[in-house]
C-alpha cells in the first residue's frame, strides 16, 4: 500500500483482500449463510402462513389483499430472522477487521481514489408503481378482496390497463402542463 498517495479504488480493495484473505473468506461463508437462511425463512414461512392456508391454497384463491398481507408479513419475519442478525455480524465484523488494519493500510483506505460509479436510472419502480396502482384501482373497483379465479385472466389483464390509464391520466397532465409552462418561459426563450 503506498503511503499518502491516491490509489485506485479497484486496486485498494483487491490488494486488501489478497493481504486479509482469511477475512474476505469468513465474509464469504457469512454471505453465503445469509442467503441460506433467507432462503429457508421463505420456505418455513410459506409451509406456515395462514395466509395462502399453510401453502395450500392454489393460485385461484389468492387475492390482493392476501398478497400484501403475505409480502408484508414476510418482509417482517425476514428482517427479524435474518437482516438483523446479519447486520450486527457484519457489522461488528467490520470494526474488528478494521481495528485490525495496520496504521499503513488505514491511511491507505482514508486516501483511496472514491470514485463515483454510474448507476443505471432504469430501475423497478414502474413495476411496484403499477401494483400499488392497480391494488388501488382493484379496491376502490371493490375486487381487492375478490379471488383471482372468480373472472377470466381477461378481466384481471383488462383491468390492469384501465389502472394503467387512471395512472398515466393522473400523473400525465400535470407533467403536461408542467412541461408547456416550461417550454413557454424558458425553453422557448432559448
């Protein structure tokens, strides 16, 4: 590790991990059990639920309100049996690896290049934004609680692009008009 200088961030880290390999491998073993037992608390809970009748129910059954219920619920245990536990290892895992660095390798940490790294706008959010809009749409219509083999998928695919509508109306003309206010003061000036 070189003494005040800037190094490379890639550079820093795989310097570090061929220098603490007996940690980075612990690390390792921890994220691979996190994801174990994240894995099993999916599985204990869907052999356990009420909702969804203990992983009997078929999909015919379900209805939104199950879904969220189910979600919800599952985050909640999820967290409990796993994040948290796994937060703390880590973390104290974390303070005992650096309290173990050499005095070299913290300044070496303290002055590595921190370059920012692109990340990609595209995310999820149309996806999560359109089931909470169609959840919305589904109870104020008053099937949230209507199972899903009650219609045919047509109904339920139907449905989904009238919320699509209401949501593209909704936030649409405002971003509309938004954009001609801006087209006419500043835009249209330029």
């Amino acid at each position: 590790m070189e003494g005040s200088s800037t190094i490379n961030s890639d550079e820093f880290w795989k310097d570090l991990i061929k220098q603490h390999w007996l940690a980075f491998t612990i690390f390792i073993i921890g994220s691979i059990c996190a994801i174990a037992g994240a894995i099993w608390v999916l599985f204990w809970y869907i052999e356990t639920s009420s909702i969804g009748a203990m992983g009997t129910a078929t999909i015919g059954e379900w209805t939104l309100a199950w879904i969220w219920e189910f979600f919800i619920y599952l985050i909640f245990w999820e967290l409990l049996l796993v994040g948290v536990p796994i937060v703390v290892a880590f973390g104290i895992g974390w303070l005992i690896f650096k309290k173990r660095l050499s005095s070299e390798e913290k300044e070496a940490y303290d002055n590595r290049d921190k370059q920012k790294h692109k990340k990609s706008s595209a995310g999820g959010a149309f996806g999560i934004l359109m089931f909470i809009a169609f959840s919305i749409y589904m109870y104020i219509k008053g099937d949230f609680y209507t199972p899903f083999d009650t219609y045919g998928y047509s109904y339920w695919i139907y449905s989904w692009f009238e919320a699509l509508g209401w949501l593209l109306i909704i936030f649409g003309i405002p971003v509309g008009i938004i954009l001609l206010i801006v087209y006419v003061t500043i835009w249209r000036k330029k």
